[in-house]
C-alpha cells in the first residue's frame, strides 16, 4: 500500500501539543472542561486549521461543531470522524482530543491527495462528552442523535448557576464565520478513534483495536439530609449525622456491588459535604455513583438495588436517588469492525478486536448510521488522570487508519 491519502505524523503531533497547552496544568495534564473559555479556544484553534484549506464550519444548537470538506454530489450525506475537545477535571492529553485530531489529520491528508469522493467528509467535535461541567457525559451527541431533549440540556447549570444555552451561544459568538447545522441531519457513517482507556492493547503489543461494542452504564446522584448541629453539644441519640448515613450507603452498595468475576465496575466518584464544618454535624451529604456491566440483565437487576440499598441504611436521615443516566450495552455492526480490520491490515498495523468498557459519543451516532470506533493503546492503560500518555506513532496510525476509511466510505453510493 498505498496511493491513497498519507497523514504527516508530524504534523499531526505538533498538533496534539498544541492542544494539550489550551488548560495544561503543571502536572503535565489538561483542564478543558466543555465551553469554557479554554475549550472555545480549543475550537477557534481547530477553525483557524481549517480557514486556509477552505473546510467550512457549522455548529449547533447543543454546540457540536462540524468541519467539511465537500464531496461532488451535494445530495449525499456526509461521513464523519471525531470525538471530543472537552476534558476531565484534571484528565490527559488524549482523552477525545486525539480522535478530533486524527480525524482532521486525515481530513488535511485526503485534501492534500486531491482526492474527489462522491460524499461530503467531516470532522465532528461532539460537544460536552465528559459531562464534568454538565450533567450528562455525552450530551452534544445525544442531543443530535434525538436522545436528549434540546431544551431541557440548553437549561443545564454548571456548579456557577451558568447555562449550557449560553455557553453554546459564547462558542458561536467566538466563531462568527460559521453555518448552521440541524439537529439530526443525516450521517452516511461515523468512525471515531479513541485511545483504549485500559490495558489490553499494550499488554498484547498491538497498536489497533476494531472495537466490537461498549458496556453499558447507569449514574445516580443520591443527597442525604440530616440536621446540621453543635458538634460539641449534640449527643449521638439526636444526631442526624448525613456524613455517617452517607457512609453507611457507601458501604452497603459496595458490598452489593461485589461481583467474583470483577466485570461490574462501580464508582462513587463524588462525594461532599456541602457547606460542612469542622464543628458541625454535617447536615448533608451528597455523592455520585457510576456503575457499568457489558451485560444489560445483570446491569438492570443490579442497578435497581440502589434505591432501596440506600433507603435501608439512612438511619435517622432522608435520602434522595435520581437515576441521569441508564445506557444499555452496544454492538457496533460487523461490518464497520471488518472494515477496520482491513484496513490495519492493508497498513500492516497489529491489531486485535476489543471491547469498550468506557463510554463514547460513537453510542449516539450509532443510533443515527453505521458507526464504529478504532482504540490505540495508552500507557499502563492509564485514563482519566494528567499522566495519560499515547505515542505519536500509535496517534498517527490512528489517523492513517481513519483517512483510509473513511475514503472507502465516502465513495460508496
Ligand atoms: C467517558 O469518559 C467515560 O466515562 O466512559
Ligand atoms: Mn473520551
Ligand atoms: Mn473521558
């Protein structure tokens, strides 16, 4: 192979450390959280990469941004690849960021080949997939998919009381120069490259995964009232301590959670004591729970335990469980995991079918057209954390795999 496009792995990692200087933290990380002004830059950088090739940009209205190159027949969808800009608290360099990259590296490369596809290709920068800022993870897609309502994730508050609707607007104002994308308007195709967020790849030494599906997920927020009071002067039999209920539930769920073959995964990945004190008995506690399970029974019949796990160990507390987010596990079609395959084969890249455990923008675009997802490995399987690190080889095959795919797709008729 090949005389088809050919990425510059160069090019391509000068890019990766430009966008890991938008929100660097001193440990090595990224804090872009979605729409902040760290994350508009991040978006203007990708804009002002696509001016001088003559891509043109849309946006819409949850704030997903769309970088097109056009095809010959104005009749036909377009296919697309991306991921995310927006990153945990205190995540990496990769996380989202390096599948938006590769997808317009490949973008960059098909153009510079010169090569006419029948279809329009596009970069997609799904908006808000973390959901650290705003409550849920994946938002921009699931809006666009049909599987949020607009509205209600426009109204959405971050922890300041600011609104997604006026973030959005924000992004626009930073990018005057763009169209206008509905909602829901037809994709012939999805491919998104991600890095693998866990192990496997790099303990087997191979530098593709064809993922086959994605486990699924269900998240609570569980808020316990007590009674805040005197440290000093409350004695236990009138206390209503939320702190000590909280972790009574804590504990309880743990224990209920337990599975022998370690597939459940469950996390409470937030816990606070707002407004607590060092002499006061906490009056509230509030804590956020993550479970997943690539089996959607055990997913059901395990997750429906919660609220009544909690209720059982309030004590002399009240508790709250409001359930955000229930996903069931997802099969990507087979032949989208063929087609990647092939196409690290044709490029010679090891490879090797995978799993995902963690949860992608590619579940809502699956709802919409074929999709699929390409992993690379990352070090120690290290996710979600500032040391998160991939090699600018693996990023590069990444994209190669990426730019030959989705020339395949966009021929087709
Ligand atoms: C994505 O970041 C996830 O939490 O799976
Ligand atoms: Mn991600
Ligand atoms: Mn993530």
């Amino acid at each position: 192979m090949s005389s088809g496009p050919e990425i510059d792995a160069g090019r391509l990692w000068q890019r990766h450390l430009a966008m890991a200087d938008i929100g660097a933290t001193p440990a090595g990380g990224v804090h872009r959280l979605a729409l902040t002004d760290e994350d508009i830059e991040a978006h203007r950088l990708l804009a002002d990469w696509a001016g001088p090739r003559g891509f043109s940009i849309e946006l819409d209205a949850i704030g997903n941004m769309f970088i097109r190159r056009e095809g010959s027949d104005s009749s036909l969808p377009p296919v697309a690849s991306g991921s995310h800009t927006d990153t945990q608290p205190m995540g990496g360099r990769f996380d989202g960021i390096s599948g938006v990259l590769a997808a317009f590296e490949a973008l960059e490369a098909i153009d510079e080949a010169g090569i006419e596809t029948p279809h329009p290709i596009e970069v997609i920068a799904w908006n808000n997939e973390e959901g650290s800022r705003f409550i849920p993870a994946c938002m921009g897609s699931a809006v666009y998919a049909g599987a949020e309502p607009l509205d209600a994730m426009r109204a959405r508050e971050d922890g300041d009381g600011v609104t997604m609707g006026s973030c959005v607007d924000a992004l626009k104002a930073a990018l005057p120069d763009t169209g206008h994308r509905d909602l829901g308007a037809p994709l012939a195709a999805f491919i998104e490259a991600h890095i693998e967020q866990g192990p496997e790849l790099e303990a087997n030494g191979n530098i593709i995964g064809a993922v086959t599906g994605m486990q699924g997920y269900r998240r609570f927020t569980v808020a316990v009232t007590g009674e805040a009071s005197h440290s000093g002067t409350t004695p236990r039999a009138r206390r209503r301590d939320a702190f000590f209920a909280a972790m009574d539930m804590t504990q309880a769920l743990r224990a209920a959670m337990l599975d022998e073959e370690d597939i459940l995964r469950f996390t409470i990945g937030r816990f606070a004591i707002p407004g607590g004190g060092i002499s006061v008995v906490p009056g509230r506690a509030e804590f956020t729970i993550d479970m997943r399970h690539p089996d959607a029974a055990t997913l059901r019949e395990r997750g429906d335990r919660i609220p009544q796990i909690c209720r059982e160990n309030a004590g002399a507390c009240e508790v709250e469980v409001d359930e955000f987010i229930n996903q069931d596990p997802l099969d990507f079609p087979q032949a989208m995991i063929s087609a990647i395959e092939t196409a690290a084969g044709r490029r010679g890249y090891p490879h090797q079918r995978i799993y995902s455990a963690a949860g992608h923008d590619a579940r809502h675009a699956a709802a919409l057209c074929p999709a699929g997802m390409i992993f690379i490995p990352c070090w120690r399987g290290l996710s979600h954390n500032e040391a998160e690190r991939a090699e600018p080889e693996h990023v590069a095959a990444a994209a190669q795999v990426i730019a030959d795919m989705l020339i395949d797709l966009a021929q087709e008729r």
